[in-house]
C-alpha cells in the first residue's frame, strides 16, 4: 500500500510540474504591464497613409486607420498608388493588452508612450518590432529578428503620403 501511495504522489507531482511548465511555456512572450484606452490614444499620431524605405528592402506602402477607440485597422499596398491591398492586420486593445496581429501571428505591446510602442512575440511569431514616432509626417519601424543564428535589425523610414 506504501510503495502505490508513493508511486501516485509521484505520479501527481510529476504531472504537476509537467503543467505548470507547459503554461509557463504557453504564456512565452505575455506583456506583464496592463493598458488602458489612454495608453491606446498615444498612437493616434500613426495614423494615414505611410511609405516606408530601408536600405536593401523593398519599400513599403501601408495605411494605418482608428476604427474606434480600441482599434487600428491596418492595410497593406502594392505599391504608392494604394489601390492593390496586400493584407490587413490590426493593432487594439483588450482587456488591458494591446496587441498586433497580422495572419495567424500576434504580438504583445510591452511598453508604449507618446513616442511609440514596442511590440513582442506571442503567437506564431519569433520578431520584435518597434514603432517610434519622429514627427507628424515621419516615424521609424524597427524589426529585430533572430531567426538565423543571429540578431537582424531593418529599420524602415516612414513618411506621410497624405494625411487622413
């Protein structure tokens, strides 16, 4: 009777372990600092139709749009005519996060102010991506990534095409 009731605590506390490890593994990447509609206002300066360059990249052509106050919907471009969209993606708040999401990926804010907001993987992504505003009619994409072994930086220049 002593050596099952061992093997059944051993059982459980293996299988406890094994649990808290797998949800400390699901929450990889989970902004710990909660936000709020306010904190959400500050991006207010990113919207309308930006081009962005890099040097060695294509240039991008996206258009960022407040659908209310928890929500930017995002469009992405062919090219400087904006008239072929590419994808969507979108950039809210809830339940205290903000999050990005493009495709099946998503990505956490982990801190944002009146300059920018700076985002990190949780879903079906491995980037960090910053958002850093310059001037009305300009702001920096920052993209760091680690896919290959080692860190890559693009940083795009974004510039106002027209104003919403």
């Amino acid at each position: 009777m002593k050596t099952l009731t061992r093997t059944l605590l051993f059982t459980c506390t293996v299988l406890v372990t094994s649990t808290v490890s797998l949800c400390a593994q699901s929450q990889r990447g989970q902004p710990k600092t909660p936000f709020g509609l306010s904190d959400f206002a500050k991006l207010h300066w990113i919207e309308g139709n930006w081009e962005g360059t890099s040097p060695g990249q294509p240039d991008v052509f996206e258009q960022y749009r407040f659908t209310n106050d928890s929500t930017v919907e995002i469009t992405y471009f062919a090219d400087s005519t904006f008239g072929r969209q590419t994808g969507s993606g979108r950039v809210y708040v809830t339940v205290g996060r903000i999050y990005h999401t493009f495709g099946p990926s998503r990505w956490g804010a982990s801190n944002v102010d009146a300059n920018g907001i700076y985002f990190i993987p949780q879903v079906n992504a491995r980037n960090t991506f910053a958002w850093t505003m310059q001037s009305p009619d300009s702001w920096t994409a920052t993209l760091r990534s680690g896919a290959s072994g080692r860190e890559r930086v693009t940083v795009y220049q974004m510039k106002r095409v027209r104003r919403p």
